[in-house]
C-alpha cells in the first residue's frame, strides 16, 4: 500500500505518493502535482528537492555517513586503490581480482592523449588557471574523439569512452600542471600504477630521474577515493543535467568541472590554505576571523567549513585530518598552517554561531594541508579534486543515462513586468 501525503488547497485535496528510500529516506513525488493542482514548487538552491533516485552513494548528514554502492567510505580509504573504487561506482559491485587486472589493463592502454593536445596546451598563457585548462582540454577530447559525441551508441562503445576518460584525465591534468610551471611535459609510463604515474608526470623533468615517495603515492590514493563521489552535488547536478540534453560524457564533465571550480564547492580547498595564509600573515589571530565570519556585514566566510547535507561532522573530514598528521610526520614537515587550522576549528566548534548552524570543517579544509605537504601547489588543489571525482561523475551520468531520465528542466515563479505595449523610442 504506497503511502501518500495530501495537499489541501484552494478547497481541494490532492493526495501525492510517498517514495521510500534503500535507507528508509521519505520523499513526496511531485512529478504530476502541476497536471492535478496548477502549482508548482519553489526551492532555492533544492536544498529540500530531489532529483533522481539514484543507487551510487548514500550519505546521512546527521550521522556523518558516507557510502559508496554500500560500502562505507572508511573501509574504502583504508583497504581499496582508487581504481578499485572508480570500478565500484561505476559498473556497481567490488571488481574480482581479474576484473580489476582487466580494468587496470583497458586503463593503461590509454593513458597517452592526441599530439595536438600540446598545441592546444601551448595556447593557454603560462598564469592561466590549471582548472580552465583541464575543463577546456577535457572538452577538446570530442574533438580526437567524435563517436563520443553520440551518448547512444552502444554499451561497449559507451564503455571505452568512460576507459578512456579514467586513463587520460591524469595526464590532462598533470599537463595542464606543466603549463602553468611552463615545464615540459611528461609522458605516461604505463609501468606504473595509476597515482605513481600521475605523480610522476607532474613532478617529474626529463633532466631528473624522479624518485617516487611511497608516502606520497599512498596519501593521494587515499584522498583521491575520499573525493571519488558525493551523489547530488552542486557539480554531479551539473553533470546530470547537462548529460539529460544527451550531451556527451565528456562535454557534462566539462561542464562538471566548471561547476567544481566555484569556491563555494570544490574550489574550497584552495581558498581555505588562501584564507589559512591570509590569517598567518596577519599575525595568527583566529578569534578575529571567527568574528568576521559570524559578522553579517562581512562576506568573509571560513572556508572548509559548513556543508549543505553534514551538519555534525564530514566523515572524510575526520579521515583527512588524521592522514594530514600522518603524512606531515612521515615527510618531517612543519606546516605553521596546520597549527592554524587546528587552532581555527578547535576556537569555531566551541563557538555557539558555528554549533547552532551544524557548521563543522568539511572534506576541503584539511587536504589542502596534505596537497601542500606533496609538493602540489595551491592552484592545483581543485584539479586534485576534480581527478578524484571522475569517477563520480562518471558513475552518475551513466546512471542517468541507463534509467533514461528526461532533460532536466525547472519550472520558474516569475516576477518580472506583467503585459505592456511597445514603446517608439521618441515617446520613452
Ligand atoms: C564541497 O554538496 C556537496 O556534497 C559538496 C562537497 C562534495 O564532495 O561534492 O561536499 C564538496 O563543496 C564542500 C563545501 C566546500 N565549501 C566551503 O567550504 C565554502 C564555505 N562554506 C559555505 O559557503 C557553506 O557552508 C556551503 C556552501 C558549503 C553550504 O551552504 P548552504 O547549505 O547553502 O548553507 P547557507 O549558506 O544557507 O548557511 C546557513 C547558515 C547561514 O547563516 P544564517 O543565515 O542562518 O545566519 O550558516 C552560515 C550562513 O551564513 N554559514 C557560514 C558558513 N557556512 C554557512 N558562516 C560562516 N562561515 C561559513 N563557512
């Protein structure tokens, strides 16, 4: 028997179904309330609205839970590779250990990306924003690739643009690293495995023989899979939506990777390690910025704070600030940052305006610590985050694609002029 919630109004009663989640979550399904009522809803932001029904990931703000396909992200962080948990998301169960070789396999046969990517690459000026240059070569890939274009070909065809899309992104990423440090690029060596290779080509020069640190390649296994997916948020919307018009796979990502820029989103990371610097510089005074941020004359915000859906704690939050610790004691790295950031968030979570709000520090505010910590400079941290959620991104494109959703497209109130007669502009 489908439950089902009624909407009295204007003298009538309309009664609207209930859906219930894997998890138990309630919604009410509004998909036919305008054909019955005439009304539609308002919900800036959709902070109350869902868009899908999706079976990727499930997150409970409340209780700090975060899963992948069930599996919960602390197991993930600590016993999976990053490719076993892109293979996860996107083709939904654990691989067995042959899937995984096969995966691995199909990944590194396409690492290397088209030569006329460098003249592409040699385009951009040398202070461009590295998240720029990846939205933009990410887009040029419908370009060496045009079957992609057509996202209804078929599931094996689909699938080699998602192998491709896994296997190049580092080296756009890595390169567009290079340009911005006017490096020369360097090449995948598909003997590595996928985080030792992407390390390689942004740190690496063809005059060094580049040592990778093993601590190293295992901190950004560990954050890349604490990034991998985080259902539907501002840039997986942005994904979902742009992919309903049945835009390509890559042109939704680039479109993705546009809306992960903003520093209200992905771009957190950067402006946090910016805002931790500015507090440094100014003498260390933390009160004075938790003041500012709870002052509503002042736009200044503290970065990495706050989430839309955590309002107790951000489970990777907890995971990332432990391999903070552990990644700048096993470096033998002194960050004065660091000390800021525990003093800013211990003086903030004691703080009633943060408590009364569920503002606690979210999946940007520690990595950026650990990026740093790995040689990668602060511009790049977005790309890292972006690198981590491909396979998100991909998952949820996919999804929608399978269940054939129709091109999303809101309903508005407007408020603007009502009907009035055109004006010859002698008499305005
Ligand atoms: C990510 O959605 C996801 O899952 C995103 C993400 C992912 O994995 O994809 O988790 C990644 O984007 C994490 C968030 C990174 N962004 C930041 O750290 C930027 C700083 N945080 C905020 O701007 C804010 O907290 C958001 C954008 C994250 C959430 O904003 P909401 O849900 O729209 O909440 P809001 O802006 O309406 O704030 C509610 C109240 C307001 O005060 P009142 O009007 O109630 O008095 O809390 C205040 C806000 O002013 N507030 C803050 C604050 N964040 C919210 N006040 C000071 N500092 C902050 N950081």
């Amino acid at each position: 028997m489908t439950k089902k919630a009624e909407l009295h109004y204007d003298g009538k009663v309309y009664e609207l179904p209930i859906i219930t989640g894997a998890e138990n979550e309630k919604a009410i399904d509004i998909s036919k309330l305008r054909g019955q009522s005439g009304l539609v809803t308002l919900d800036k932001g959709f902070k109350n609205t869902g868009s899908c029904e999706s079976a990727i990931t499930f997150l409970n703000g409340e209780e700090g839970i975060l899963r992948y396909r069930g599996y919960s992200i602390e197991d993930l962080a600590e016993k999976a590779t990053f490719l076993e948990v892109a293979f996860l998301l996107i083709y939904g169960e654990l691989p067995t250990a042959e899937e995984l070789d096969n995966f691995k396999e199909d990944v590194s046969k396409h690492t290397l990306v088209h030569e006329d990517v460098r003249s592409i690459l040699d385009g951009f000026p040398s202070k461009s924003h590295p998240m720029g240059v990846l939205s933009s070569l990410v887009s040029s890939l419908t370009a060496f690739y045009p079957k992609s274009l057509d996202p209804n070909r078929s599931a094996e065809e689909v699938n080699g643009t998602i192998i491709r899309f896994i296997a190049k992104l580092p080296t756009l990423a890595a390169w567009s690293f290079k340009n911005r440090m006017r490096q020369p690029v360097i090449y995948p060596d598909n003997s590595l495995d996928y985080c030792e290779n992407f390390i390689r080509m942004m740190f690496s020069l063809p005059t060094v023989n580049y040592e990778i640190n093993p601590v190293v390649a295992a901190a950004l296994n560990k954050l890349l899979i604490l990034h991998a997916d985080h259902e539907q948020n501002c840039s997986a919307a942005t994904v979902r939506i742009v992919g309903s018009s049945h835009a390509s796979l890559y042109a939704s990502v680039s479109a993705g990777i546009a809306a992960l820029w903003g520093p209200l989103h992905g771009g957190a990371n950067q402006a946090v390690i910016e805002m931790l610097e500015e507090i440094k510089a100014d003498g260390g005074d933390v009160d004075k910025y938790v003041a500012k941020a709870k002052d509503k004359s002042d736009p200044f915000r503290l970065m990495g704070f706050g989430h839309r859906v955590y309002k107790n704690f951000d489970p990777r939050a907890t995971i990332i600030k432990k391999a903070a610790d552990d990644v700048l004691s096993e470096l033998g790295i002194e960050d004065p940052v660091l000390d800021i950031a525990m003093e800013l968030e211990k003086v903030a979570l004691e703080d009633e305006y943060f408590k009364a709000r569920g503002l606690y520090p979210n999946v940007d505010f520690y990595s950026g610590i650990i990026y740093r910590a790995l040689g990668i400079p602060t511009d790049m941290f977005t790309v890292m985050f972006a690198l981590g959620r491909l396979p998100g991104w991909i998952a949820q494109w996919k999804e929608m694609r399978e269940n054939n959703e129709p091109i999303g497209r809101p309903r508005q109130v407007y408020t603007g002029a009502t009907q009035r007669k055109y004006v010859a502009i002698d008499k305005r």
